[in-house]
C-alpha cells in the first residue's frame, strides 16, 4: 500500500485540525489548543507550525465559514426563480452551520483586512438575493432581520449531527413562511451595531 506523501499528509492533518477545531471551539471557545491536537490526532508541534497561536487558527474557521457563505450566495443568485434563490441562499447557509462560528467565536480574533473586504462582500451578495425577493417578502424586512434569523436556526442543536440538520431545517421553513408578504413586522429592525457588537474590541 502506497503510503501518503508529505504533502498529502500535511493536507489531511490540516483537515483534521480544523475539523477538530470547530468541534472543539463551537463547544466552548476557550478551550485550549492541546484540545484541538488531541481530537485531530496529530502532535502539537504539527498544529502550531501551520497555525502559531489560537487567535489564528480561531480566525481561520471563521473565514472558511465566511467564504462559505459567499459561495452559497454565489450560487443560489444563478437561480432564475428571485424567491427560490433567496430560499437557496438561506438552506446553503444553515446546512453548512456558518452562523455558529460567528456567534461563538466573534470577537475571540482580530479580523484581517481580507476578512473585512469579504464580509462586505457577503453582505453585499445577502442584500442582493433579498431585493431578487423583495416582492414576495414583508415590506420591512432587511439583511439585519435574515442575518438574526440564521443565528436562531443556529441555536437548535442535539447530539445528533443528522438530527440537528433536519431539526433546522424545519426552523428555517417555518422562518420562511413568516418572510412572505404580510403584515408589518413588530417594532424597528436590528441595527448596525446591535448586529455587529461581538466583533467590536472591547
């Protein structure tokens, strides 16, 4: 049996460690990093050389999760359909638990400017798939009112993954059907810094 070259296992070990780090840290943040290598079955030397502190590899998951987002929002806007693209968007973006990470681990990090330029990105597209929808969504709902509805799909959570992923989905069907035309929602809509407060430095 061929055994795997040095780049293929420093793929798979990264894969691992950040597979384990998610884990890890969506269960308690302030875990330590020995945690993460113990899970990913590889030697904390391995794990610090491709990520030299946690604040680093903490804003890694989050950036994967953010250029996951953007390509779900990538893809469903090639829907012809406004209201299919929209529910599209919202289905990726839940499946792929992206609003976790966000309420977990914001403000555990320093952004890079990257991270920065990719959110607006990311709003920019969530905004664009909600006007497609404007028509067939409640006057007064925005990105800020989305935003907070996948942070609740992302709260439902049991000890079994599978579970957890039909339990959401549920959520979110339920959730889309009060999107749709009617009434006026309750009071004002979130604001900036109601939304983005986790990530201001304290």
């Amino acid at each position: 049996m061929k055994r795997p070259g040095r780049g293929e296992q420093a793929v798979r070990n990264n894969e691992a460690i950040l597979t384990a780090a998610r884990e890890i840290f969506l269960a308690d943040p302030r875990a330590p990093v020995a945690a993460v290598a113990e899970r990913a079955q590889v030697g904390i030397g391995a794990l610090y050389r491709r990520y030299p502190s946690k604040e680093e590899l903490l804003r890694t998951l989050c950036h994967d999760g953010l250029r996951t987002f953007i390509a779900e929002a990538e893809q469903a806007d090639l829907e012809s359909d406004d209201w299919e693209a929209f529910a599209r968007f919202l289905h990726g973006v839940v499946r792929a638990d992206v609003h976790s990470l966000t309420v977990h681990l914001a403000g555990t990090f320093r952004p890079t400017e990257q991270m920065n330029a990719d959110a607006e990105l990311a709003s920019e597209l969530a905004a664009g798939l909600i006007e497609r929808a404007r028509a067939h969504l409640r006057p007064d709902v925005g990105p800020a009112d989305v935003t907070l509805l996948l942070e609740m799909c992302s709260a439902v959570r049991v000890p079994d993954a599978t579970r957890t992923g039909e339990l959401r989905e549920r959520c979110l069907a339920v959730l889309l059907d009060g999107l749709r035309t009617g009434g006026a929602l309750p009071g004002p809509p979130p604001g900036a810094l109601e939304l983005n407060w986790r990530w201001l430095s304290p």
